[in-house]
C-alpha cells in the first residue's frame, strides 16, 4: 500500500476545476492507500499573511474537503500548524538546504518578482517545507500538478543528500501520483484557460456558491457569435462550455448540444441554462453537505483532533529517528 501525502493550500474557496482536477479523484485514492491530506497553513503565510482571515480560510478548506468526500475515519485529515514536528523537521531539513537551489527554484522567482516588497526567508524555503510535509509521513506517492514538479524534485533532492550526510537509507523518493486519464481539467468561464480564484471576477464557479450565483456566472460566460458553417471545429471558448457540460451533464446531453452545434441551430443561451442547472444539480449534494458541516462546530473539532492525532502519531516517529540518525540523544 502506498503513502499518499497531499497538500492543500488555503487561500480561499474551493471550485469546480478543483473537485474535478484533485478532489473527486482523492476521495477515490483514500480507499486503495494510506492518504494524508492536510491544509497548508503555514505556507499560505508567505503569501497571505493575514490574522482577521486565517481562521476562516482553513476553516472552509476542511468543510469543503469533509462535504466532498473525504473520510477521516479512512484518512488522515490535518491542518499543518497543528502538527509542531513539521516545523521541526522543516528546521532539520534546512541545515542541509543550500541557497543557490532554492534561489533557483522557479516558484520562488515567480513570488520574488511579483512581490518584491515580501522577498522573506519563508518564501525561499517553501520547498523545504514542503518537503517536510511530504517527508514526515515517508510517503511515496505525491499527487501534484505540473506546476509543483519541481518542488517534488527537490524533496526527492533533500531526502537523498539526508541519507548521504548521514550515511543511511532513511527517506525513500517519493514520485508523483499519476491519476492518468481521470484528471479533468476544468476551463473557466471567462474564456482564459483554467479555472483559477486568481482569475477575473466570475471565472470560477466555487462550491459552495448557491444556484443562483452558479445561473449569474454561467449565464455570463463568453461565447461567440455562433457557428457558420456545419460541422466546423469549435473554438475555444465554446469547447471550455462543452468540456464543463461533459463533466456535469448526461452523455445525452451533451450530444444533444453537439448536433445543434454541428447544425449551426445551437442557441448559446439554452445551452448555458442547461449548463446552469446541470452544475447546479451535480453541486448540490456537495453544498448541502458544506452548509451543514460548517454549522456543526462539534463534528469539526472531532475531524481535528482525530487528524492531528494521527499525523503526529507518524510525524513524531520520523522526527524521533531523524534526530537520533543526526546524533540527539536523551540524558
Ligand atoms: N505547494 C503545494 C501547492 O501550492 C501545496 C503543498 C504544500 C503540498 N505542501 C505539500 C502539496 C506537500 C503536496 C505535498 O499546491
């Protein structure tokens, strides 16, 4: 069986593209691994450092994490701050992180150039942090995106010049979880690739937004002017509309909209109406589920407390014996 560790940034809601590019296929995953999903507090930090809403951002993570499927009975669902042996072995890792690599990391180039005014030790040692994450639970199995490669690369990195430095066979390599064909990467609504919070005002449609949020923002999306010809290729924005419908909607439905496409009958807006109400249908059992959780404040400290236990149950293991292959020992 293998070690699955996934982490979540927080920095805000949760929407479609992420249910269908990770979520949907996490909630499979736990049952056929030892899952550790957590919510990366810490690392929104070097970003988002801000007190008022912290709290609430972690909050809605794990209630939308919970509502679409996560079992932490199966699982093991934490927030980061509450485990202090990832911080510790963030600390440990750091001794042997050298600043030319993490200054070349593209992440961090990225973050130094769009916030030059917040170049802060947390943002160039965010990949030893991560690697602790994915360390501390000796996991094998990452599930990352392209865009958190090379993070993985460098954990694989850290591990290996541990077990070099310290002449030992301690950390395995862990690789990226492949989910092949079932990874749907959902397009927004604004005609500009994917989904994204960061994108423009109503591209993303969240969770837990409620159906007439969901018909507003459809309603809204780009389209053109229509097909010309019959059977013409569909352009882009029009194809990121099928490729939500795909998703959401019955195979039926999507044929039926297809023809009317190839016909040049379609009418954009029947068929975002039925995109609005498919969306909305396909949502609800998640939303009725993030509306209830989030109102449960007991269930919620259960959820936490369970997960921290069980994270630090296997953090503390591997702090214990990274310590004592550095050469800790008690009096
Ligand atoms: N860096 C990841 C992201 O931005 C989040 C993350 C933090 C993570 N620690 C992790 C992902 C450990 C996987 C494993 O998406």
């Amino acid at each position: 069986m293998d070690i699955v560790v996934s982490g979540i940034r927080s920095t805000g809601n949760l929407h479609l593209g992420n249910y269908f590019g990770a979520l949907k296929n996490f909630v499979k995953m736990q049952n056929e691994n030892k899952c550790f999903f957590f919510i990366a507090d810490y690392h929104s930090l070097t970003t988002h450092p801000t007190p008022k809403e912290l709290h609430s951002i972690v909050k809605n993570v794990l209630v939308e994490y919970l509502a679409s499927g996560i079992d932490p009975e199966i699982s093991t669902i934490y927030i980061q701050s509450n485990v202090p042996e990832v911080t510790e072995l963030y600390f440990l890792l750091n001794i042997n992180a050298y600043l030319g690599e993490l200054e070349r990391c593209t992440s961090f180039k990225e973050k130094a150039r769009s916030l030059p005014n917040n170049i802060n030790a947390g943002l160039l040692t965010y990949p030893v942090l991560m690697a602790a994450d994915i360390l501390i639970h000796k996991a094998n199995k990452v599930p990352v995106g392209k865009d958190q490669e090379q993070h993985l690369e460098m954990t694989r990195q850290f591990g290996n010049r541990f077990n070099r430095m310290y002449n030992c066979q301690y950390f395995t390599e862990p690789v990226a979880y492949n989910f092949g064909e079932a990874l749907i990467k959902i397009p927004g609504l604004d005609g500009n690739g994917k989904m994204g919070k960061s994108e423009g005002e109503g591209n993303a449609i969240f969770l837990s937004d409620p159906p007439d949020v969901i018909r507003k923002k459809v309603m809204r999306a780009v389209t053109d002017s229509g097909p010309k010809v019959m059977n013409q290729p569909k352009p882009e924005i029009i194809e990121n509309l099928f490729t939500i419908l795909n998703a959401v909607s019955t195979p039926d439905t999507v044929e039926h909209f297809d023809a009317l496409y190839n016909n040049c009958q379609i009418r954009y807006s029947d068929l975002k109406k039925q995109l609005a109400e498919d969306i909305i249908a396909y949502t609800e059992p998640i939303r009725n589920r993030i509306n209830e959780i989030s109102k449960d404040d007991e269930y919620l400290r259960k959820v936490v407390n369970m997960g921290t236990e069980k994270a630090r149950e296997s953090a503390s293991k591997t702090v214990r014996e990274v310590r004592q292959i550095m050469g800790f020992r008690d009096f």
